[in-house]
C-alpha cells in the first residue's frame, strides 16, 4: 500500500497540493478525479519527486518522500505522464527499452526479452510497429507506447495520467480493457488520474475526488459513481 500523509506542492507561490492524505491499496484500481487545475497531476508528480513537495509517501514501510525520481521508479512506482512523452525520432523498441530502469538503467542490456514479449503479449500493435519511428504512430498506439515502456520498469504500482486524453471512444475503450488486464491479469496495483469520472469509476475500485489542491470526497468507486455531488459536477449530462 502506498500511504501519503499531509501531501502539499509548491510551483514558487502556488500551492497546488494542501495537505492531501489518501491511501492505494495493493491489487486496486484507485482513481483520482477533479476539474482542471484540481491537482491530480500534481499528486503524481508529487508521489514521483518531480515537482517541489513536502509529506509522507509512504510505501510498504518505506518512506519513498527522500527519494529521487529514478530510486522511486526503482521501488516499482512508475509513472506514464500525461501527454505520453514518447521520444518521437526512437522506434517503438528503442521507446519500450528507456523503460528498464531496474537493471542497467537507460538503454540497458540484457535481460529484457521477456519484458519485451509481454508487453508485446498485450499489446500486438506495438509488436508489428517496433521498428516504427513513434512520432508516426497514432494517439492511442502512442498511449499503448507509454504505458508499455512502464510496463518495461516492472512496475508493482503505475500511475498514470490521462490515458485517455485526446482518443477517440472506441480507442479509450480498448486502452481501458488493457489497464484493467494489467491490473487483473498482471497483479499491478493501478492509480488512475482522469478527465472522463464516467469511464475511471467504472473500472475503479476506490475513487479520490480532488479540488482547489484539497481531496472532497472519497469512497468506493462504485458508491461515487451514483453519487449526485458527483453525477452533477463531473458527469456532465451527456
Ligand atoms: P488538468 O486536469 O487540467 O491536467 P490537474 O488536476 O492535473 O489539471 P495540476 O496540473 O496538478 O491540475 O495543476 C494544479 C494547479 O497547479 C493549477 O492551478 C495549475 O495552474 C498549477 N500548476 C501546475 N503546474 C504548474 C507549473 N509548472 N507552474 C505553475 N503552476 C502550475
């Protein structure tokens, strides 16, 4: 379990994060949704030591607060960032390879072909694309791509951010049966940060609603998602 305490983050005068506590258990889906500039990628930027943070972030006993960026991906906690951050001029492969932060760092060597054919496994596009410059790819096969390279970190928890951003339906549909088969199938707990609260208490098993840097409300997903606060704020009427 990953247990964050008092979490506060700063851009210079800005606080962005005040004092949020939250708790994602092993083996679950936990979502985090809330309007735009709510704070939700600022909590995983937070839980990722990339941004300027105070707080508890604690996780299997291990205070991950202290740690850089790159000891926390080696803890198992990996992040696919919003906006994918693919390296558009690498094929799909030399992508998935930046992922293995756990043995020989960046481009490492070795044994990662069983890496590799899983991440293949679920995702058969990115097989047939591997020699592919990434910038050719389309949006979701690059989503594919970013989560596949976290998947090459052996991750034991992935967060990520907006998967669905910018796809259209049927795309996010697919991606979203992928994340689920991750968590499932693959045992890897999952934090969630999305847009569409529809589509992420769905397939959540608990759920974090986040405002102006405070958590609002939370509960289990399935309880949030009929809840009228939540129905009429961030469902819209579609
Ligand atoms: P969105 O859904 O729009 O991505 P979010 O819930 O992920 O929003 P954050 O991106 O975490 O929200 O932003 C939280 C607050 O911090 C916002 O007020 C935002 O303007 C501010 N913020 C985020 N990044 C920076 C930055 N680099 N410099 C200054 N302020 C920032």
């Amino acid at each position: 379990m990953i247990e964050i305490r008092d979490l506060h983050c700063y851009y210079g005068a800005i606080e962005a994060l005040r004092g949020i506590n939250m708790k994602i258990e092993d083996g679950a889906i936990t979502c985090l949704i809330g309007s735009n500039g709510a704070g939700k990628t600022s909590t995983l930027k937070s839980i990722s030591n990339v941004v300027c943070r105070t707080g508890g972030i604690i996780y299997d006993g291990v205070d991950l607060s202290h740690l850089r960026d790159i000891q926390i991906a080696r803890q198992g906690v990996i992040h696919v960032p919003e906006g994918r951050g693919v390296f558009p001029g690498l094929t799909v492969e030399e992508n998935l390879l930046t992922g293995t932060v756990n043995w020989h760092g960046l481009f490492g060597k070795g044994r990662y072909d069983q890496d590799l054919a899983e991440v293949y496994e679920l995702f058969p596009r990115l097989q047939e694309r591997r020699n592919q410059l990434a910038w050719s790819l389309s949006g979701g096969e690059q989503q594919m791509l970013a989560i596949g390279r976290g998947l090459m970190g052996r991750p034991k928890v992935m967060m990520l951010d907006e998967p669905s951003m910018g796809l259209a339906p049927l795309v996010v549909a697919e991606l979203f049966e992928k994340i689920v088969e991750i968590n499932r199938e693959r045992g890897i707990t999952i934090l969630l940060v999305e847009q569409n609260a529809k589509l992420a208490l769905k397939v959540s098993n608990y759920a974090y609603v986040l405002e102006q840097g405070c958590i609002l409300l939370e509960g289990p997903a399935e309880e949030l998602r009929y809840d009228p606060r939540v129905v009429s704020a961030y469902m819209g009427t579609g």
